[in-house]
C-alpha cells in the first residue's frame, strides 16, 4: 500500500464532496440565512448528520477493520459469517432505534435542543423536521459498515465517494428554493432521508464483490461478535470524539438565537481539513496497520505511524494558520449572500477562528486513535475521550452565560489539545510511538514552510482587500483564485524546504 496515494484517492472523493457540500450550504444560507427557520433545520439535519460522522468517518471503521482482518485470515467463509451476522443485529438494532426516537421524537428534540422550548413555534418545527431527516441514520450506518468492508479490502474510492450523494439530491432541491418557498425546508428533509437510502444502494454493488447481504431473524452470537459490540461503542465514542463535542455545543447553543446556525457554518469549513489530514490518513493506514502489528513487524509499524504523522501535520498546520488569517474573508466568500448577512459573517468568522486553532489536534486525535485501535484497544481512547468531553461541557456551561455562543468553539479546540496530547502520552508511556529525529526535522521544515505561506497570505489579502470584501458579489471567484494560488506556493515551498518529496508518492508501505 503507498499511503499518500491511497490518501490522495480518499481525499480527491472527499474534497468533491466537501465543496458540493459548501455549494449546498452556500445555497441554504442564501435562501435559510441564520434565523428560526435555520436553527430549527440544522437541528433536524446536524443529529442525522453527526450519527453519519461518528459512524462513517472512522469510528465504525476503528472496530470493525482489527475484527475483520482477523476473520479474513481464517478463511472467506469465516469472515462472511461475521460480516452477515454483524450486518443482521445492525440492522434489528437501527430499525428499533428509528422507530422509537419517531414516537418519542419531541421529548427527543427537548434532549438536543432544550433551548427550543421557549418558542413553540421553533420547537415545532424542529420535531417535524426531525422526523423527516432521522430515517437517515439507517441509511447510512449501513453505509457506513459496507464502507468499513471496502476500506478491510483497501477499496477506498467508492467509500470516500458515497457522500457526494447527498449534496448532490440537497443541492438539486435547493435549485427549486424560489419556486418551493416555505416547503423548501420540509422538501430539504426529506431530501437527507432519501439520500441515505440511495447512498446504502450505491455501496452495495461495490461491497457485493467481497461481501453479499442476506437479511436474516436467525443469526449466532459468537464470541467474536461479543467482542466487536463490545468494542464498537467505545470506538465509536472516542474515534468521533470532535463530533461528539460539535454535538455537545449544539445543545448549548440553542439557548441563544441563531447560534445553532452560526456554529454550523464555521464547521462546516474547517471540516474539509480535518476529513483530510485526518479522517483520510487515519482510515486508510488502519487496515494496514492492522496486519503490521498481527504480523509484529515492528520496523513497518513504526514506518507507517511516522509517515502517516508527518502527513497529518503538513495538510492541517498550513490550513491551520489560513483560517486564522483569513477567517472573515473566507466566511464571507463562501456565505455571504441573500438572507446571510455581515453580522452573520463576523459571528461565524469569530467561531472559526478558535475552532481553527483546534484543527492540528482534531486531526491528531484521529490519528493516534488508530495507532491505538490497530492494537485492539477502543478502551484507552474512551476514556481518555470521555475526560475530553467532560472538560468541553464544564468550560462551556460554566462560561456560556458570560460569554455566549463563542464559548463553544473556544472550549471545543481546548477539550481536543488535551484528549490529543493525552493519547500521545499513552502512546509514549506504552512506546508504541515517539517522535524519532526524521519526523522532528521534517517538523521544523513543515513549520516553516508553513509561516512564509502565512505571511504570503497575509499580504495576498491585503492586495485583494477590495475584491474580497462583503458587498462585491464575485467575491467567492477571488477566493477560489486566492486558494489555489496559496496552495501552489506552499506546495513550492515543502518541495524547496524538503518537508515533502515527489519521490515519497512512489514509497510503499
């Protein structure tokens, strides 16, 4: 396996995915904006939404790949015996789960957006909406288990591909948004539900050729699948760890208006970073990974982790030190139009700022979580998880009062510095990973490449001040060109610095 082309087939799909995923949302905030009527869709949307996170960018994958692998060594039979029986209690599971949120969906909705309740009319609406998007997580939790058997065959592309569906269907009802009116919203719902079931049918001619689904009442619990249930909540708690937090701000956001809104629109941006640098690598490196420490070879072990470290750190430091710079311009670029308005723009551009000053550690987190999970542990890392998240929710009920929505996005990236730097002191302590003299170096190279990007950007901005600003409405052309130029130049610089070499694209793993 060559890491950084497996990573770059992930990430071409992801990056497609993300940016019909901002052409959706530019679409929403011109027709939704950030008032009631928004709130009350990002709250129906983000519940579905974070369960697809948590299930589909590594979580699900986290457990199940070690599982898996060692099924496949015993033989195809004994692995597809694994997979239908998994696949049968996933579906029993989630076909309960559904049908009991639907009839308690408003005591529901109180639970993840308590704040709703002092306007009944928001409140209302949020349920309705709610109804319509949570068949959804079905759909794609079933997605999200033929992906993890693609990803255990080192089939990245259709998996990484799945979710440019959504946009896609979203995107098409949104095209309608003048002629729908006020059903635009209920016709956008029912788009998320619809796209999930067309996301799972699309998957399943790719998985077919490994793997053939057959639904069945009678399936046997063996002691391999004890032992997967009982990893795969821990995983899927640790391994979505940010998701859980974003989830957990939601909640506390909606005691204040618009907040939900704002939020959701400042992580929407950093998270094509993030999906990147660490959702991507940390996916990819797990099955191999895997194999590497069944087979104890301790030299690829520690190969493969310090590539896939050094990786992680020059995709998301540079994107780290852009959305510092350029915050507000990218807001607006990206938003700012129709019912999204300048406030709106400098509330969200406040929010990704300390959200941005999180990413490394998101992206860390993601990634020695798998250090940990290729050795069948989900346990360290819900734990360690569990501290985080606890810190998030402390720091943001504490100081929300005095502060407001910004608090969130603050205590987000301060809760992930810790749960990241707690997961490499596990991995240190262990020695399963540490910093060896290569990687410190091509630390440094990537951090100064990084600067002189940073200081470019700077001026670039200042040049095109003009261009970028609130009111010009071909403002978003001259970020995409601003965008591409800065890549260009960093990539020029990791190429002069040696932080990165057009000989690693060859180097296997």
């Amino acid at each position: 396996m060559n890491i950084i082309k497996s990573t770059g087939t992930f990430s071409f799909y992801t990056l497609i995915s993300r940016i019909s995923g901002y052409l959706r949302d530019i679409l929403i905030a011109i027709f939704l904006g950030s008032g009631p009527i928004a709130d009350a869709f990002f709250v129906a949307f983000r519940i579905p939404n974070t369960f697809r996170r948590l299930l589909g960018e590594g979580s699900f994958n986290a457990a199940f790949v070690p599982s898996y692998s060692k099924e496949l060594v015993k033989g195809k039979r004994k692995s597809e015996n694994f997979a239908n029986n998994i696949f049968n209690l996933l579906t029993i599971f989630l076909l309960a789960l559904v049908l009991i949120i639907e009839l308690f969906m408003p005591f529901f909705v109180s639970l993840i957006a308590p704040g709703f309740k002092t306007n009944p009319e928001k409140f209302a609406l949020a349920t309705q909406l709610t109804k319509i998007t949570f068949p959804f997580i079905l759909f794609v939790s079933l997605a999200s288990f033929f992906s993890a058997i693609l990803n255990s065959h080192n089939r990245f592309a259709a998996a990484s591909a799945a979710p440019i569906i959504l946009n896609i269907i979203m995107i098409g009802v949104l095209v309608f948004g003048k002629v729908l009116g006020e059903k635009l919203v209920i016709f956008l719902s029912y788009s998320v539900s619809i796209a999930g079931f067309i996301q799972a049918i699309f998957l399943i001619l790719f998985v077919k050729k490994f793997f053939k689904p057959q639904f069945k009442l009678k399936f046997k619990i063996s002691k391999e699948i004890k032992l997967f249930f009982k990893k795969l909540l821990p995983s899927v708690f640790s391994s979505g760890v940010t998701q859980i937090n974003i989830l957990v701000g939601t909640i506390i956001a909606s005691f204040q208006a618009s907040a939900v809104s704002i939020l959701y629109y400042a992580d929407r941006i950093y998270q094509i970073n993030l999906a990147i640098a660490g959702i991507a690598i940390g996916t990819i490196i797990l099955p191999k990974l895997s194999s590497y420490i069944q087979q104890n070879k301790k030299f690829e072990i520690y190969k493969i982790q310090n590539k896939s470290m050094e990786l992680s750190l020059l995709l998301s430091l540079p994107a780290t030190l852009a959305l510092i710079i350029a915050n507000e311009e990218i807001v607006s670029s990206l938003f700012g139009y129709g019912s999204f308005d300048k406030s709106s723009v400098r509330n969200s551009a406040e929010a990704l700022f300390y959200f941005s000053l999180g990413l490394p550690a998101f992206s860390l987190i993601k990634i020695f979580s798998s250090f940990i999970f290729a050795r069948d542990n989900t346990k360290t890392p819900f734990y360690i998880s569990t501290i985080s998240i606890l810190l998030n929710v402390l720091i943001s009920v504490y100081y929300f009062k005095d502060v407001g929505f910004i608090i969130i996005p603050i205590a987000t990236s301060i809760s992930s510095w810790v749960n990241s730097i707690l997961l490499y002191a596990y991995l240190h302590k262990e020695n399963y990973f540490k910093f060896n003299k290569t990687l410190i170096i091509q630390i440094i190279r990537i951090t100064v490449s990084t600067i002189i990007m940073g200081i470019c950007l700077q001026n670039l901005l200042y040049y095109f001040d003009s261009q970028l600003s609130f009111e010009n409405k071909y403002k978003f052309i001259y970020l995409f060109f601003l965008v591409i130029l800065n890549i260009l130049i960093y990539f020029v610089l990791v190429l002069i610095t040696k932080a990165f070499k057009l000989s690693d694209i060859k180097i296997k793993y």
